[in-house]
C-alpha cells in the first residue's frame, strides 16, 4: 500500500488467499483494519499513515471475496468464513492487538470473538447488531446495482457520488480503480464477487445479534463504537439497545459522517480510534507481563 507497509499473503480455509499489508515493529501493539462489504483494504489507506505514526502496528487486509483477495470457489461467505480468515490473519501475532472493523468488517469482530479470538479491544465502526434495515437496504441496493458494469471510471464516480451525495467528489476519479476491475467486455466492475449478497441481511444480522451475547459476557475486552451522525444504518434505537447489551459500551460520535464514518470525517475518526487503541493496548500489554 505504502513504502511504510509490506505486502503479505494470509491462507485461510477452503482455499482462500487474503492479501493484507502489514507494518510497524513486528513487536508493536498492533491494530488490524476489516473494511466493510463492497470496499477493499485501500479504504483505510489514510487511517493506516495516522495509526503507523503513532507507532502501532498495523495490518489492512482484504476480506475474502474483495479487492486483491481469492473469491471462494464455493460461495463460502457466511460470517464464520470470515472469522476463520480473522483467525489466520492474527494467528502469528505474539502481541495485543485490537481489531477495529467497518460495517461487514465490525460483524465479523463478533463473529471472531464469539468464536473464540481473544483481541485486547473492538471498535465497531457503524454497525450494532440491531442496524437500521432502511439503511440496510439502501446499502444492498447500491451493491446490487449496476451489474452491467461501468462505461468509465468516472461513470462510476457518479454512481458513488449519488450513493453518498454529502461526501466531495474526488479531484481525481482514478483512485476508484482500486475498487474496480476491467471485465473481458472492456467494462469495469466492482472488485468483490456478487456471490457475497446472496445472503440475505436479516439472515446476517440474526447471526451478529446471537454472537454479540458474547462480546456482552467479556467485560475484560472494552468496545467502541464509532457512529456517523448522519448515518442511516445506526439509530438511536440501534445504539439503546447495543448499549442495553454491552452497558460497557463507549461511544464516538462523529460529526459530519455518514456510514463510511473513516471516508467522511478522516480526522476526527483517527484521533478517536488512535486513543482509544492506545489505551486498551496498553493494559493489554500490562495484563501480558504482570
């Protein structure tokens, strides 16, 4: 991603490679990114710089069926599938980390830890187990269109542009070609196989809602939740009931941000996620040598 990262490969079950970058000292408290579903691991690209400069250690990956990661040969996209890939991705690490995850990337922390990873902390960035469907839908909708792929980068900056209206349109339409891929037709396309939707989100959520019941049961593992103010996918009601089950919960509100808080309000989203990380990891690192 940078000249500050390496880039490395992760096997993960049924076949599945994970491309990632990792960076920092290999001794380093370490934080590691999951984007949410339709992004890669570029999404991150700034958030990366911020947390490196902090002297974290960082590892950015893209989910499986995403970016320059394998699409399963089966469809193997449910939750569990990509806990495993989380466990493969961490599996080496010999220090705290804390796992901070967008959307898709936020459920599969759960899911993770429901099954057994143990991160110092978890934030959660614009996702509770019980979202928004309005939201949700709107969410489907934009990944399920244009299946017919894109004329021009810029024709899918304009796609983009009316998905999120609030957020300025980029000064150059070519950095969107990391989230695209040219077809055999010469049209460009999403870079995530449309397999991943075949799910279906209520579906999904059932499976968050019921792992979530352990995230609430370990009081030693701290949470954050980063929520957009403006977003469409974490209500007021969502939040009362996370904060109902996890009465632990801390909560950042950022200003200015819709759902893809990190994209919206970069700044505002590092200095939250740097502090927060810095403090858990640092009792992490306590609680391993006491």
């Amino acid at each position: 991603m940078t000249g500050r990262t390496q880039l490395r490969t992760f096997p993960s079950s049924g076949g599945v490679e994970l491309v990632g970058d990792q960076g920092g000292p290999a001794d380093a408290p370490c934080v590691v990114l999951l984007h949410g579903g339709g992004q890669t691991r570029h999404s991150w690209s700034r958030a990366v710089d911020r947390l490196l400069d902090a002297d974290l250690q960082v590892i950015n990956f893209d989910a499986r069926g995403h970016g320059d990661s394998a699409w399963s040969p089966d469809g193997a996209y449910a939750l569990s599938d990509r806990s495993r890939d989380l466990a493969a991705v961490t599996k080496d690490l010999r220090v705290p980390f804390v796992l901070v995850g967008a959307s898709l990337g936020g459920a599969t922390a759960i899911q993770a830890v429901h099954d057994g990873l143990r991160p110092a902390g978890v934030v959660l960035v614009d996702i509770v187990p019980e979202p928004d469907p309005r939201g949700i839908e709107r969410i489907v909708g934009f990944m399920q269109g244009h299946g017919e792929g894109f004329a021009t980068v810029e024709a899918a900056t304009a796609a983009v542009a009316a998905y999120n209206p609030q957020r300025p349109r980029p000064a150059d339409a070519g950095g969107l070609m990391k989230n695209l891929r040219p077809g055999a037709d010469g049209r460009l396309y999403w870079h995530w196989d449309p397999r991943i939707l075949e799910t279906s989100p209520a579906a999904h959520h059932r499976v968050v809602q019921q792992a979530a019941e352990t995230l609430a049961s370990l009081p030693d593992v701290p949470v954050l939740l980063v929520r957009g103010l403006s977003s469409d996918v974490v209500s007021e009601a969502g939040v009362a009931a996370f904060r109902r089950q996890v009465p632990r919960l801390e909560i950042l509100d950022v200003q200015g941000a819709g759902h893809m808080v990190a994209g919206d309000r970069n700044d505002a989203f590092n200095a939250g996620v740097i502090a927060f990380a810095k403090r858990v990891l640092a009792a992490g690192a306590v609680t391993r040598t006491a």
